[in-house]
C-alpha cells in the first residue's frame, strides 16, 4: 500500500515538473475571437533562468497569407537569437576583460531581459493593424527599445506600405515629412528637450521623405499613427518617438487615402 502511494506521489512529481518546464520554455497558443469571427492565435515565449528573463507575445492570424505569419514569427525569433547571442558574447567579454585578483560569477547578478507584447490598433474583417513593442538588455549601460508595426488587407491578402496608405506617395510623403517635424519637435520640446542644432538636423534626417522613414506605422478609421524607432529623431534617452495624425490635418494637408474611409 505504502509503495503504491509512493508511486503515485512522484508521478505527480514529474508531472508537474514537467508542465512547468513546458510553460517556461515551449510556445504556448492561444486562441481568442475578435471581431465579426476574425480568430488570432496569441504565442507566448517564456524563459527564466540564471542567465536570460525572456517574456514574449505576439499573434498570429487565420484568414490570411502564410507569408504574413512567417514575417512575424520570423521577426520575433530573430530578434531572441540576436539578443542570446549579444547577451552572451558581452558577458563573456566581460569575464575575459577582469583585470587580475577580481573574479566575475558564472551568472549576472540579475538575468539578461528580453520583453516583447503587441497591442493592436484595429482588428476587422477588412484590416489588420498593430504594432510590437521590443525592450531588451544585452549588457552595457541601458536597454534598447523596438517597435515595429504591421498592416494587413485582409480583402486583398497582402500587406499594406506608406506608399500603399497614401493616395499620391511623392507629394504625400513631402507633406507628412513636413506634419512630422512639426509634431516631433513640439512633442519634445513638450517633454523638457532642448532642441538645439544637432537635434534640429537629427529631426530633419529621421523625418526626411523617404519611405523607410515611415514603414512603422498604424492606422484606424479617422488617424495614422508613425513610429521612430529610438535614435531615429532623438537621443536614445528620449526612446522611440510615436506621433499620431488625425484624418482632418491629414485632409487639410491634402492627404487623402482609401484606408481611411
């Protein structure tokens, strides 16, 4: 009887060893209803050790290009490679560069964090439009952040650009270049930054009309929202500059575009 009750005892041991080494390490998929039927699936990525603290999710949708998910899935796993790898090669510099009778532990005294979460502007039958936010630290004297957003046509089953957003790409982007500097440098000057010269030039460079300047963006029904990623127009204390443009300044500077109808 005894052995019997032993028995049972480190079966369930095991099984809940298990179960929590899956949740640490394995994705996990999530299925939740948006609107009108539209299924995402939420994969999570968790792993705690001594060494790293990676927390990430992002979605994955029905209903559209294979390739679509791939982007995504692609990105984010990258990202984790590139970040270990960093992680790794600084500490072990580290441990290479202590200067003699100083010892360096086996481990950082607190884990190496990469976070990743996603937030979504508008999900429909029509379009998919949200962004994934990236924080991560490798070793040095801060973190980094990313952004990078994604836009979807659902109907035509292909990703949406600037180019695509705007009705005539040329102009346009002359225009939201100059909406953008406008917005930035008031937004930073709101925050307490001073804008001096080489902060004026480093708006002017992020901001120029070229369509890699602004492949980071969102849109709804009435705005468009364009993410700079850090050092993009500002120094890397200020992080990632985010500016949203509602469709009445938009129109009043002849910007005009079928997805904001």
């Amino acid at each position: 009887m005894k052995r019997n009750y032993l028995f049972i005892v480190i079966i369930m041991i095991i099984l809940v060893a298990a179960a929590v080494w899956f949740v640490k390490n394995e994705k996990v998929s999530t299925e939740i209803s948006v609107e009108k039927g539209l299924q995402v699936s939420i994969n999570s990525i968790s792993q705690t050790d001594n060494f790293y603290n990676i927390q990430v999710e992002y979605p994955q949708f029905d209903d559209v290009a294979s390739a679509f998910n791939d982007k995504i899935s692609i990105l984010i796993t990258g990202e984790i490679d590139t970040f270990k790898k960093n992680a790794k090669d600084n500490w072990d510099a580290r441990i290479a560069t202590t200067p003699p009778g100083q010892t360096i532990p086996e481990n950082p005294a607190a884990p190496f964090d990469f976070i990743a979460n996603w937030k979504p502007v508008q999900l429909n039958n029509k379009y998919l439009s949200f962004v994934i936010n990236i924080y991560y630290f490798s070793g040095g004297a801060h973190g980094l952040n990313e952004v990078y957003a994604f836009n979807y046509d659902i109907v035509q089953k292909k990703e949406i650009t600037i180019n695509d957003f705007l009705g005539n790409p040329p102009q346009a982007l002359q225009k939201l270049s100059q909406i953008a500097v406008q917005q930035v440098t008031s937004q930073l000057q709101s925050s307490g930054v001073q804008i001096d010269d080489i902060l004026t030039q480093m708006i002017q460079q992020g901001t120029q009309p070229v369509e890699d300047n602004y492949r980071n963006f969102n849109f709804n029904y009435n705005s468009l929202t364009i993410y700079f990623q850090q050092y993009q127009v500002a120094p890397g204390y200020v992080g990632p500059v985010t500016i949203t443009i509602f469709k009445n300044t938009l129109d009043e500077n002849s910007i005009t575009s079928d997805y904001l109808k």
